[in-house]
C-alpha cells in the first residue's frame, strides 16, 4: 500500500498492485486495474518510486 494526495489535500492509501498505469496530463493520473482513476499531487515519478520501493518491500526475502 502507498499514500497519495488527491488535489484537494486529502491523503488516501492505495494498493500499489492495482495500479495499471500512470500518467502525466500535466496532472498525475493514476489509473487502477478496476478502470478507476484518481488525479493526485505527486509527480508521476513521485508515484512509480513509491510503487517501486513497495514492491520490493513485499517481495524482500523473509530472511532479509
């Protein structure tokens, strides 16, 4: 799970999974597996490199 922004200030958590794509339009667009999208404040690269670090949290070796 990552912590977004939407515009208006409120923050959400979303699953990083169901994210399908990202885009910039200028504004970051996420949109999710399910066909939702969601506006946030973070740069689109912002949002990949919580995407990113979540995933390695998850998929990280027990023994780590």
């Amino acid at each position: 799970m990552i912590t977004l922004t939407r515009l208006n200030g409120q923050a959400f958590v979303i699953n990083a999974d169901k994210i399908r794509y990202i885009e910039s339009t200028p504004d970051t667009v996420v949109c999710c597996d399910t066909g939702e999208k969601m506006m946030v404040r973070e740069t689109l690269a912002e949002v990949m490199r919580r995407a990113i670090d979540y995933a390695r949290i998850i998929r990280r070796s027990i023994a780590d």
